[in-house]
C-alpha cells in the first residue's frame, strides 16, 4: 500500500450511569403524624406543589400561642413608655431623681426586648406551622414513598419521605483515563478548550438502542481517582420525552473524526511488548519501522500518528512472514480505502 492522506470518523464507547439533574431527598423540618399524602410514585409535580401534610393542631396551638405572647408583650411596652414620659415630665420638676428616670427607661427597654422575643417566636410558629405542608423544591418526579397516612416523621429520620428528580436534563456520567484527558489537554492547550471543542455525543441505552436526541459533555473532573486512575466526566442530555430516567445506565459513545491522516489495516502490523510495527519497503527491502497510533479505532484501522508519511510504502499481506532485511518485490499495490 502507497500510503495517501485522508479522514476517518472513529468512536470510542464508555460505559455510563443516568442521574436527573437534580435528584432532591424530601425530608420533613418538623415532627408529626402525616395526615394526607396528595401524590402518587412516579407522578409529575411542580415546584412549590404541596406532596405531605403534617398534622397542623399543635403547630396553630404554638401559633395561637406565640400571637398571644406578642400581645402580651406589646401591651408591656405600651405601659412602661407611659411610665418612662410621665416620669420624664416629673423629672423635669424636680419631683423625682434621675436614678427614678433611669430606672424607667431600663424598664422599657427590657419590655422591648421581651417583645423583639416575642416576635422572633411568632415568627418561629409561622415557619412551622408552614412546614407541616411539605412542598417539592423543584420541577421533577415523585420517587417511592415509604410513609403512609399515619406515620410518625421527624427531621432526624435517616429514611427521606419521598425523592424527586428534576429529569427535563439528564446528566449521564462516565470515565476517561489519566492518558485520554492528557491527551486532550495536549491537543487543545487546556480542559476548557477541550470541552469547548468536544463534538455532539450520543449515548446508547440498556437495550442496545440509541437515544434520540444527542447530548454534550459539559464537565470534566480536574481530580483523578487515585484507585483507578480515571477522571469523570459529565455530559448533559435533553429529556423531554421522559425515556431516560435517573439511576439507569447506558453507553456513551464519543465521535472523533480524523482529517488528512494516515490510515492503515491493522493486519498490516505486528506488535512486540506493546509496541506496534510495520514493514515498510525501501530499495526492495523490507525495513520494520515503530508506529505510533492513535489511541481510538475502529477495531480494523489504525490511525498513524507518528512513524510514516504519504508516498511511504508499507506490506499489508503476510506480515507475519517477513523479517527485517528480506528482499520484497512489489506485485500489486493496494489503494487506502476512504
């Protein structure tokens, strides 16, 4: 073969596991029996949608009472600021000494102090009386639900009450080695060049079929695992049918098309401790030559990255015969394929 420049569009398949965007452990904020569940597993909800009741009685009990509290308080200040002016009048008269003013407005301002108080504990009542309805935080769908109508729930339960995944966006994950994210840092000066650069990517699913819609990879860790030295990746896939759904698994597979490169059967080479070589014909002699190629193919290509040149001649047939020095003459010269 008369090696001639040309493309080729390679992939490389990485196994994968499917998250929701936002996968969100619903847990209560107070303690309580449930009193009304107002979704089903697997249902859509929005954000702010109401999923659980809590039972409200001793939570507008505390309320009633933290209101009360904030009257009583109020009327407090209301009398001490009467008592503080009408001692600053009679201080002004000489009728009282000024120990009996201070004394006043130390009162008052104790009294205001027990009403911010007060305040801070109807405020408290609100929020958790509020709590007793248990909202979605997000867009997404209702995962299982372990909790029945009256079952006792507490902030400190290690089991959430639901899940919802936010899954209009799926974010699938995957590995590269140490080598493949060099490389790629190499070839494009920096990580987020290299993700700026990244082609469309499509993932296969569990069932050997290919989701419709392509995805991109959004991220790439800056942190290798040090027990298996990859790093992981984050791409981003458009859900809008709903197919994918979050804990799921699949394969990424990643395009990477090579232009005015050299390209060679992988029949026409041999290896020797994990280096790969080629004859190459010169003056009528067959001469080995180490090859450096690229590190994704098609199972029957190489792509040469280094170690040979158009017009170079190579063996492609019966390689495995050959030994450097052995006298080759030329019968029928095979064309690259494209």
């Amino acid at each position: 073969m008369v090696l001639e420049p040309t493309s080729r569009k390679l992939s490389s398949t990485y196994s994968a596991t499917i998250q929701g965007k936002q996968d969100i452990d619903i847990r209560p904020k107070v303690q309580g029996y449930i009193t009304e569940v107002h979704v089903k597993e697997g249902s859509l909800v929005k954000r702010n949608q109401t999923l659980f009741t809590i039972d409200q009685a001793p939570y507008q009990a505390a309320l009633q009472t933290a209101i009360a509290n904030v009257d009583v308080a109020q009327a407090a200040v209301d009398a001490a600021e009467l008592t503080t002016s009408s001692k600053e009048e009679l201080y002004k008269q000489n009728i009282i000494s000024e120990f009996d003013l201070n004394m006043a407005k130390m009162q008052l301002a104790s009294q205001r102090a027990t009403l911010a108080q007060a305040k801070a504990n109807e405020i408290n009542a609100r929020n958790n009386l509020s709590y007793t309805l248990v909202k979605s935080p997000a867009d997404g769908v209702v995962g299982t639900l372990p909790f029945r109508v009256g079952t006792l729930v507490s902030p400190s339960d290690q089991t959430p009450m639901t899940s919802v995944s936010d899954n209009s966006e799926m974010y699938v994950y995957f590995s590269m080695s140490e080598s493949q994210v060099l490389s790629l840092t190499r070839e494009h000066g920096s990580l987020d060049a290299a993700l700026k650069a990244m082609p469309s990517i499509e993932l296969q699913l569990s069932d050997g079929t290919i989701y419709q819609d392509k995805g991109r990879i959004e991220a790439i860790s800056g942190i290798i695992d040090p027990t298996t030295g990859s790093v992981t990746v984050r791409a981003k896939f458009p859900n809008y049918r709903r197919l994918l759904l979050s804990g799921g698994s699949g394969n990424i597979i990643l395009p990477h098309k090579a232009e005015g490169c050299i390209v060679i059967p992988q029949s026409a080479t041999y290896e020797i401790q994990d280096k790969i070589y080629v004859y190459t014909v010169k003056n009528g002699k067959a001469v080995s030559k180490i090859i450096g190629v690229f590190n994704i193919s098609n199972g029957r290509e190489y792509v040469v990255e280094s170690g040979l040149e158009r017009g170079d001649t190579i063996v492609v047939e019966g390689v495995g015969l050959l030994r450097d020095g052995n006298p080759v003459k030329i019968k029928q010269v095979v064309k690259a394929e494209e």
